[in-house]
DNA sequence: CCAAAAGTGTTATAGCTACACCCATGT
DNA sequence: ACATGGGTGTAGCTATAACACTTTTGG
C-alpha cells in the first residue's frame, strides 16, 4: 500500500431523504432531474460531497440549498456503494434523512413545483439511480427511530392537537392506534406542555394544542427513563 | 454538474470491529500498523476500498483477509467523512462490525500475535485515525442490536450453558441480571434447543448445553415474535 | 465434607389491551 | 337538530422485578 494513488480515483455523494407530513400522509421531497444521467427521472435530492467538505455537513448544504432550511438534525443512515450505481464512475452514496415541519414543507412545493415535488411515500414510482433501495432503508429507520425517540414532533407544528400526533404514528407505523390508550400513554411521560389554547374554526369540539417540551424531556432522559411507544 | 472529473479524487476505505467473548470479557480484533501512516500504532483492521470492488464485499475480503474467516455477516454502522480524518488525503470510510466465535479467536491470536491482537473493550488506549471514535460507535451498535435481535450466539461456541449466556449478556449490556429472570425469558421464547448433553470436567454440577436453533426463530420471528432481552 | 456453580417458583407490581359513551362546536 | 371529531375510565390480563435455597459434581 505505499503507493496508493490508484486508490483516490472515487467520487463520493450524499442523498437526502426530506420526510414531511401533510394531509395525514407522510410526503418525501423529490426533485425531477435536469441533466444526465438520468435526466427527466425523479430522484432524492442529491450531491457530490466537496473534496474538501465534511461529509455530515455536506447533507445540510443539500438540504439548504433545496429548501433553504437550515439547523435541521440530518441523520445518516447507511452508505450504498456496489460497482455500478452511477453511470459516470465510482460514486459511493450515504443516504440521511430529515424531518421538516408543514410551514417549510408548502412554501418550497409552491414554488419549484416544476422541479421539485412531495410525494405520498405510497405513490413513489421509480426513482433514478438506486434511490428506490435508499429510499427503504431511511423509511425502515425512520419507523424504528419514531417508536424509540420523541421525534416526531418535528413533523408537526410547534403546537398540534393528540389527533394530529396520533394520526403520525399511525401513518408513519402504518398501524391504527387506540385512541385513549395512545393518549394515556403519551401525557404519561409528561413531556408535553398544555398550552391552555385550544383549535379554532373547526367544525366540532375544538381540541386542545400542546407542545413538546423538550427541556423537560431532556431532564427526565438523563434519568433513564426511555421514551417508547 | 457537467463536468465531474474533479470530484472523483477521493479514495474510500473499510474498517471493522471485531468483536470476540473470551474469559468473560468482550474483546476486538486490532492490529498494529507496520507502515506509514501511523506506523506502530494500534488500529482497527482496515483497508482501502478498490475501484472495482463492492463496498460491502470489500468488508468481507477484509475480514477474511486478517481472520481466514469467511460467511460471517458484516453488519455495516456508520460512516465516517471528515476532512482530516486521512494524513494521505481525501479518505471516508465505513464501519462494520462482525461477531466471531471463541474458536476463530484463539487460532489466529495466537499464529500472529505480533500484529493481532484481542484486546478487551475496556483496555483499549489510543487507536490509530480516528479509530476510537469508530469503536464507540460500533460498540453502541452492538449493544442495541443484542437487545432486540438473537446475535449473542454468534459469540459463543455451538453449545454453551445458559449462564454463558447470560454472562455474554451482562459483558456487552455492563450490567448484572437476574439469573432466574434470565433463564425464564430466553427459554420461555423457545429458540434454544435442549441437546441433551452436559459439561464435563467441570468441579461443579454440570450445566445443559444449548444450542441456538435457527429455524426455529425464523418461523416464529415471520409470526410477529420479537426478540427482547 | 467443602467449594463452586447449576437449577428452580412464587408473589407483588406495573404496564398493556380492549372497549363505549358523552361533549363542544359549526352548519 | 345533526354531523364531526374531542375527550374520558375501568377491568382483566400479561409481563416484569424481586428474592433464597437445594442439587450435583470435583477435589
């Protein structure tokens, strides 16, 4: 190995799969493709990482330049390098994903429309390169990581109704939750803050907004407890 | 994005964790570095990945390459981008762990003891790169993944006693259970197979010997089952 | 007979599941 | 008044945690 300069002959890539949560469904962001490869497909927001860019950091320069979000906790999930994934040479790819909250999530949809888009993780075609595979595996960490993190949140606005956040879980686990079992057990963990403000407009009872606390939540998960639903 | 040539200058690498269990301990397989960079210094095994070569293979030559083992699962982890993580240039790598058996263990610490070596988790000092940090990670990994998935057999030989076991598990988790509790969960899941036999030579009552029985957990486990320690 | 680890059951508590009706609001 | 979703309590069951003594073998 002291000569290794046939090695550093690569590319490197970040893909970033943007989990939204709109009209009861979760959405991911998807970009259609202006030149080859690939050109017309759809495709996860992508890039080529900097030779002299840090490779995390290089998911939130992504992230940024497509949505002009910034400060949103990107969480990598897996690399995916067999031999032939791109067409122009060795691109090895490291797939993240984010969650962004519906006030972003309009604001870029109705203005890129022609490019960029959310999609119904339920209605996505395919997509270009291996991104239907990359796609799997941050949705499967997604489904995993909601269950074990207070993450879900995120998805939601800072104020929400327990409908709303129930209605998330069941759309992200794809299972139908108990109403008063789901509500039992997430104000049991008292990490919600009641913000004596309730829905109005609605064409029924108006319901109750609450709030993560996440100051609260911190203190209690350095004690041990676990957050689990 | 027309022209890419100046993205494909970077090289990629592989370094795993290896994870052994002897004399009670969780133990890692490192080697010492004969060559520059970080020559003399303890490091994780790795290497860099070739053009041609799929990155999830290229974890098994590695592994196969240091240990003679083959057909041992390469879990991958996390990768790892930094800028100056490399003293030769542009280098991201991934991480992998693998769990292998007290058997391939001592073969191979002993005919190359020089370069390889078992060191238990809580005596590793400073690695090469950035290895501890990738330790860490690896190591965090595991001790989720035994949790919620059968892989602490990998670690024992075919047949073992129900407290190796359990000694396996407190080793990993870092702390004690209850012995009854213990042997009630795991033979209450009934994934273990009762071979019969008992330990001999011991100067104490003989334990049982089980055995990990496979089939047996992937019929159960497309049913819904969970494993949970 | 001593040392060492194997093996074994019960009880109290906490958490989970299942389940049905009344309430507040807008139209 | 009706339609819509909001909001609430209990009982049975299951899983978990805590806990101590007898058994079998080798030396």
């Amino acid at each position: 190995m002291s000569d290794v300069s046939s090695f550093f002959k690569m590319a490197f890539s970040v893909d970033c799969v943007i989990f939204g949560f709109d009209e009861g469904k979760i959405k991911i962001l998807i970009i259609k493709r202006g030149e080859d490869p690939f050109k017309g497909f759809w495709a996860l927001p992508g890039n080529l990482v900097y030779l002299d860019e840090d490779l995390n950091l290089s998911a939130k320069r992504v992230l940024h330049e497509l949505t002009g979000l910034q400060n949103v906790p990107m969480q990598q999930v897996s690399t995916f390098g067999t031999i032939d994934r791109h067409p122009l040479g060795r691109v090895i790819t490291t797939a993240y994903y984010a969650l962004v909250k519906p006030a972003a999530l309009h604001a870029y949809a109705s203005s890129h429309v022609e490019q960029i888009a959310w999609l119904p993780i339920d209605e996505v075609e395919e997509l270009a390169f291996d991104h239907n595979i990359i796609l799997e595996s941050c949705l499967s960490k997604l489904r995993s990581a909601i269950k074990n993190r207070p993450i879900g949140f995120d998805l939601l606005p800072k104020q929400f109704t327990l409908s709303a956040l129930q209605k998330l879980y069941e759309a992200i686990l794809g299972t139908s939750l108990d109403k008063r079992n789901f509500r039992k057990k997430i104000l049991s963990m008292e990490i919600l803050e009641d913000k004596g403000v309730t829905q109005e407009g609605v064409a029924h009872r108006p319901a109750k907004l609450f709030q993560f606390d996440a100051e609260k939540y911190k203190a209690i998960a350095e004690d041990g407890f676990l957050f689990q639903i």
